[in-house]
C-alpha cells in the first residue's frame, strides 16, 4: 500500500495497460529489429562456413562435386585403354581361327658314298721278269706265256740282288696293283707292294714250277 492519498489516478485499475504519467513503464521499448537482423546474419554465415570447411571433411557433398581438371584429364585416356584391351569380334574371331600348319621340310636325300674306281688293267705297261730260281731257262718260258696272254715284256734277265726265299709280282705305285694282281693271278703267285720298283716287276724264286 502507499503512504499517498488516493487521488483520480488510482481509479485506474491495476491490471489495466494504461499507467499514469507519474509511473515508471513496465514494459521496455521494442526496438526496430536491427539488431535481430544482425543475429540472423551472423548465424547464416557461420553455417556456410561450416559448410564450406566441415562438410567436405566429413565426405557429404562430395558425389556432387564436379571432377578436378586432373581427373578430367584423365578419363579419356582410361577410356581409351578400356578399349584398346578390349578386344573386338574380328580380333576374337581371329584368334580362334586356327593356324596354318608350318611347311614340313623335305627330308635330306643322302648322298651316296662313291666307289673308289679301280684302276684298269692296262696291258701296254712293261713288264720286267727275273729269274732267282737257279734253274735255266724258266725266266724266258715265263716271259713267252705272258706275251702270249697280252703283256708287253720288257727286261728278262737273272735276279742279281739279294736271295729271294719266294717268288712275287712287286710293284710301287697304286696304279699299277691292277696290273700286278692280273699278273700274279695268272702265274699263281703273291702281289706285292714294295717301295723301289719302277715297273711291275717279276721274281721267280727257287721252288716255282
């Protein structure tokens, strides 16, 4: 209660809006919302910012985000390799085509081995006829059955060199073993090969008949 006497200004009752002249307001001054305009701003701005560093962080948004330069460069070339490595129906259908057999390679045709020729018998080579038997006369008959059988005679004497142990038709060059063997053939005696020995040679030792 106050200490005041009651005047017309009382007769206001106390719940009413209205407040005397003499009273302190109640209710403070609305203000023009400058200042709620600034809070809000202020709020928006700090959510873009979070937006802007947190989010990406966080991997939201980045299926939206268009492709670095980089990654751009990049695509057609993966492309290009995807389809390099791929193969085409015409590549797969050559390689499942089979391939030409190789050429065989005609065996070798062996050369045959030539036979060594023997020399011919040529009856025109001199033949010489010595006698080591000791028995007179058989160096001249031997000499007249090979003039009769073709061969050219040449010297007919007696052997003066050492004692021969055997009769034998001798001979030194390879051409003339034709001759030789020919030779000792037809009088039954050996051929042989003896260094020194200019021409067929025959040496008819003791025992020949």
């Amino acid at each position: 209660m106050s200490q005041y006497p009651r005047d017309e200004f009382d007769k206001v009752p106390e719940t009413s809006a209205r407040q005397g002249v003499h009273r302190e307001r109640l209710i403070p001054t609305r203000s023009n919302g400058l200042g709620l305009l600034i809070t809000v701003g202020v709020l928006a701005l700090l959510i873009g910012l979070a937006a802007y560093f947190v989010l990406p962080r966080l991997g939201i948004g980045a299926g939206s985000a268009a492709p670095s330069p980089e990654a751009q460069a990049s695509a057609p070339a993966s492309a290009s390799a995807s389809a390099a490595a791929t193969p085409t129906p015409e590549a797969k259908a050559d390689d499942a085509s089979p391939s030409p057999a190789p050429a065989s390679t005609p065996a070798p045709t062996p050369t045959p081995t030539p036979t060594p020729t023997a020399p011919a018998i040529d009856r025109t080579q001199p033949v010489a006829v010595f006698n080591a038997s000791g028995v007179t006369g058989l160096g001249a008959g031997v000499s007249g059955r090979m003039s009769a059988a073709g061969w050219a005679v040449g010297t007919v004497a007696n052997w003066a060199g050492a004692p021969q142990q055997g009769s034998g038709v001798y001979y030194s060059s390879p051409e003339l073993a034709a001759n030789a063997q020919e030779i000792g053939a037809q009088l039954g005696i050996p051929a042989l090969e003896t260094p020194g020995f200019a021409s067929v040679t025959v040496i008819l030792g003791p025992g020949y008949r």
